[in-house]
C-alpha cells in the first residue's frame, strides 16, 4: 500500500476536494496522483505555499513551504505565524 501524505494542511488544502493519507494499490498511482496534486495546488491555490513532492519508501510526502514570492494574509492554516 502507498500513501500520499500532506504534512501541513494548509487552509486551500482543508477547503478543497482533496484528502489527506490518500492510499493507493499500486506505487504509480500514488506517484501520478501525489504529481497531479502538486501541480494544481501550487498553480490553483492562493500562492501563499509551495508544494513539493517527496517520496520515502511507500509514502509520498507532500511538503508545504512558504512562497517566495510575497503575498497580503494568510492562508487560515494556522501554520504561518
């Protein structure tokens, strides 16, 4: 079983259709869905984070930074502070 796992759920993260510990039979699904997420949160989401894609053994770690571009506000994800 390989499973993508966001490390920090921000708040565009929490209001999407998207779940956490999302687990996957076969390793190139979990790599395609866990690319396909990265993608469209760092292109869809408010621009606040970066999303990067880690893998370790049968996990996918989605990893969330702050941008580095600036940007007014926070997210609502509690973590920016």
């Amino acid at each position: 079983m390989y499973t993508i796992k966001v490390e920090k759920e921000c708040g565009c993260f929490k209001k999407s259709a998207y779940e956490n510990n999302m687990s996957f039979e076969s390793k190139d699904d979990a790599l395609m869905q866990a690319s396909l997420m990265q993608t469209h949160m760092n292109t869809k989401f408010c621009g606040k984070h970066h999303f990067e894609v880690c893998e370790d053994g049968d996990d996918f770690f989605v990893s969330v930074s702050m941008s580095e571009e600036p940007n007014s506000g926070c997210c609502g994800g509690g973590h920016c502070s």
